[in-house]
C-alpha cells in the first residue's frame, strides 16, 4: 500500500502526472483542483495517494490534501461510482457545493456534473446523504456564493458542455473565472458569463 509520493515532476498531462520517487517513477491520476496546485515540471510535489489494485492493473490516485483523498474514498463507497468516476466528480465541482448538492437533495447541480445522469445522482443522495451528515460542512467561501450557490455556475457548465468543449475545459475556464472576477460576478447574467467564458477559452488555447 503506497500512502504518499514525496518527489520531483516529471512529467503533467491533463488527467495524470509521473512522479520521480530515488529514480523511480510512478504514474499518478489526478482531480483538476490538485493538478492545478501542484506546481510545474521540476518541482518538488508530495501527493496522498489511493491504489486501485485490479485484475491486469495496478493504478494510484493522487490528492494534495488529505481531506480531498477522504473525500475521493466517500465517492467510492457508492455503488456503481469507480475510481475514474470519482476523479470526474472531483474535478468538476467542490467538496462544498458537492456535500450542499446531496444535504438539499439538489439533483440540477449532481446532474451537471460530467456522467452523472438523474438515477446516479439519486443514488449518490441516497447513499450519501447520512454519511455527509456526518462531515462538517464548511461554510460557502466568496468563490463558492458568486458560482455554484445561485445555479450560474450549473446553467455556464451546461451551456458550455452543450457547444462541444470538454468537462475538463469547462473545469479549468469555470476555475480560472472565479479567481479573475470574483465578486464582480454578481453583475453578470447566464449570457454575459458564457461569453466571457468563451473569450477566456479561445485566449488560453
């Protein structure tokens, strides 16, 4: 059982990333949220890890905090929600507005997320609603109100996923817009948000 990566990256894609652990390396899945956090090639990452152990593989799952690990193995405690399912979920919408979603039954935002239908959804409320009980449930930060709280953040998602760009392209842009406008994001409406979004995307390609 690997606990944790202490070592040098090598190498980031956009799901994954290889660790330099005394000249070995190992490949690791990551969530949006710590890939974005980790840093560039070069320096130094610890990474928690969860190893999925089967038949013809052997794979690791990396978290920066051990909160977003403990998180990652709830997810996995539901039926039919596998490793690279959780990892979707994570990286498409916070440990915060996740826990909200399943304590109001708010089935708009589950569905919004990238391979979660209606019936997935109504199983992660059934299965996790007592669980998340359990769990202190901070309290929404500016970046979660200005998105997320109101739906805006649920209606952009959509909308984007629905011209053809990818979950993680939605994740990264949706990230990326929160930092830039913060507050200012009170004075946008769905349209004006999705056209901004879009201009943030053609900037950064």
């Amino acid at each position: 059982m690997i606990a944790f990566l202490n070592g040098i990256i090598e190498y980031i894609d956009l799901d994954s990333c290889v660790i330099n652990v005394n000249d070995v390396g190992y490949k690791v899945y990551l969530p949006v949220s710590t890939r974005d956090e980790m840093g560039m090639v070069g320096s130094k990452v610890k990474l928690y890890t969860y190893m999925n152990v089967r038949e013809d593989s052997i794979e690791l799952y990396g978290f920066k905090t051990t909160e977003e690990l403990e998180f990652f193995k709830l997810l996995l405690s539901v039926s039919g929600i596998g490793p690279r399912g959780g990892l979707k979920i994570l990286s498409s919408i916070s440990a915060t507005e996740f826990k909200r979603a399943i304590q109001e039954e708010n089935l708009s935002v589950l569905t919004s997320i990238s391979g979660v239908g209606k019936k997935t959804a109504q199983r992660l409320i059934l299965e996790l609603k007592e669980k998340v009980g359990s769990y202190p449930l901070p309290e929404l930060t500016g970046e979660d109100k200005v998105m997320g709280a109101t739906g805006l953040e649920v209606d952009a998602r959509a909308t984007l996923l629905a011209l053809g760009y990818t979950d993680s392209e939605v994740s990264e842009t949706i990230r990326y817009v929160k930092k830039e406008l913060g507050d200012k994001l009170d004075d946008f409406d769905l349209s004006s948000l999705v056209q901004y979004m879009l201009k943030v995307i053609s900037a950064h390609k």
